[in-house]
C-alpha cells in the first residue's frame, strides 16, 4: 500500500463518501462551516491567490429565491439541505494580493491588470478551492452535494455581483434515508494516465 | 472541535502539508501513482464527467522538451524533481460518459454535443480533480509543487492535442533542503464567507 493517510481517513474523504441527495434535519452550525474553513484555507492556489467566495445561504427567504434559480432535479433537495452554500470566484481577487502575497505586492497590477486574466485565474484557482470545500465538508463528516445545474446568471444577479462568478452550488448536512445512487464506474488507471 | 478527520489526517494534507520547491532524489514510482489515482478517482465531479487526464514526464529528453516551456522561475525546479506531470482537462470527455453514466448514456450527446460547452464542463471539472490529485500526492507522503507559470500553448503542442486543455504541471517528490517559503496568509473567515 503506497498511500501514508490512514483508511478511516481514506474511507471518510473519498473511499466512503457519496453526493448525498437526501439529509436529515440536524442543522450545520456557523462553528462547523469555520473548521472547514480553517482546515481548507491551507489549500494551495497559484500565488495564494485565493479566490474562493462562500454564500451561506441560511434565511428562508433567500433560499426560496435560490431554488427557484436551480434545475428542475436539484429544486427539492436544495430545498430541504440543512444548509446551501454557492460557491463563486472573486474576479477582483488582486485586491486582496497584499494581503495575501506580501513580498511582491505589485504582483496586484503587475500581473493581474487585466480583467479577463483576473477572470481566467480566478475561474482555475477558485475550482480548486471548490474541491477543498468539498473536502473540507466530509473532514467535518457531514455530507456534500454539488450541482451544476442552475441557471448560472440568475444566482449571481440574485445573491451576487459582476465581480463574481458562481461556480456550484453545494448542499450540506448529514445523509438521509436512500441518500445516493449506486455509485458510477470511474475511468481505469490507464485511460486517464499516460506515460512520455 | 467541529472536524472528524483526525488531526494527523488534516496535518498531512492541509496544516502541515507545503508547496516543494526543492526535491530529494528519491524516485516517485509508478505504483504511488496508481495508489494516489485510486483514491483521488472517488472525487466527485458534473455528472461524473471525470475530465482530468495526467502525462508523467519520465524520460529525460520530455523532461528537457518540457523545462523550455516552463516559465524561468520554474525551470530549475522541473528539471530536478523526481517526477512531473502535466495535469489537463479532456474536452472530449463526453466519449466515455456511456462508460462513466451507464443509466443516462444519451447524456453523451443531449447535453454534451457542443464543443464550447464541452470545455465549460471540462475546464471546472478537471480542476476539482487537480485539486484532489493534489491532496492525493499528500496522502501518498509526498510533496507536491503545482504551477502555473508556463507556455501553456507550447505545452499543449508539445505534449497533448487540440482535444486536450493543460491545467497544471505539478512537480512530485519528497521535499528537499528549503523546500519552501514562509507560508503566505490566509484571509479571514469573514473575507470569504457571507450569509443570506
């Protein structure tokens, strides 16, 4: 065995977690959505550019004005989730560089001028972050669930800005009865790897 | 404390874990990576669309043809790692989504039949998947050293086709002397997360 993370580790960030459709009603505390924060912070980004912005979306109101924005398939779901979160990319994220890389502050304008390069980074590096999000939400054990699928510029004109683009939307809670499909077949080492 | 994933876990592959600049000479062998692919592959991704496709670079004339394309801040430090692997996104993934999607094989063409929606999917997906790589050559006790800095069309020309989009070059290996810089700040947990 080549892997040093131990199994239960293994089992609970990948091995053994699903996309969970269904959750029982317990909440997700403001104190849980912190620890993931503060453990997946550390995730590397291209010059700790990091990107990633979080919409807790926790009033009624506001989560009947989401649902209305996703797919048909993910309305009741996101509808029920003890807790919704859009994730988006800051396209104004060089604001932040002197915080966030302060040995080369010009870095700002030197490299990040221009809007559609602040877009394109912003877009790599905030997907990143997605996924230690995603990570982050079953080192908690609560169990996420990812979507695609909602009309992109609704939620950001409805919960967002120009500077933003919304990258998913994520339930999260813990898993309820008949909480996932079988799980799908993954590609085979050698259709995904090659060698030069 | 609010995370399950024990503490040696969340060292490993956050807290402690670091971007190498530096390597050992220690070899990076071809089962680790299939270790790391086979728990990284349980990621989730769209529809399971699992568009991240990885060239390791092992011989020593790619790994020439590649250090030409790195940005200069970059070269030495791809020259000397134990392994490098070009990390990109398959834009024609939707050809193994009968494979990937067994109970919606029409997915293929209904929702996948336009190229620039194609590398829509593909450019978000396959970067959840370079994160979890990431994590993946963490949990496998090695360092990992993503970058950015690259010609990137020269890469694709040289390495991939018009089908494939590069992502990253990673360097693998364990870290050497200096392996790296002071780490960077994080923001705060309320620069990134609002409520609604």
């Amino acid at each position: 065995m080549s892997l040093v993370l131990d199994s239960a580790a293994q089992d609970l960030l990948f091995r053994e977690a699903r996309t969970a459709n269904t959750f029982t009603d317990e909440p997700v505390t403001d104190e849980q959505v912190r620890a993931i924060y503060d453990l997946i912070k550390y995730g590397p980004t291209s010059m700790n550019q990091s990107p990633l912005r979080v919409t807790l979306v926790r009033s009624p109101e506001a989560r009947e004005r989401l649902v209305r924005h996703m797919a048909e398939g993910n309305q009741s779901k996101t509808a029920t989730a003890p807790l919704v979160a859009i994730l988006s990319a800051d396209n104004e994220f060089h604001e932040e560089l002197p915080q966030l890389f302060p040995h080369f502050p010009q870095a700002k304008d030197a490299f990040f001028g221009e809007r559609p390069v602040r877009e394109s980074a912003a877009a790599l590096n905030a997907a990143l972050q997605a996924a230690y999000f995603i990570i982050g939400v079953r080192a908690a054990g609560l169990a996420a669930g990812p979507m695609t699928g909602y009309d992109a510029e609704g939620v950001r004109k409805e919960f967002l800005d120009d500077d933003h683009t919304p990258l998913m939307v994520v339930n999260i809670g813990r898993p309820g009865p008949d909480a996932w499909f079988p799980r799908n077949p993954r590609l085979e080492y050698d259709q995904v790897v090659t060698t030069v």
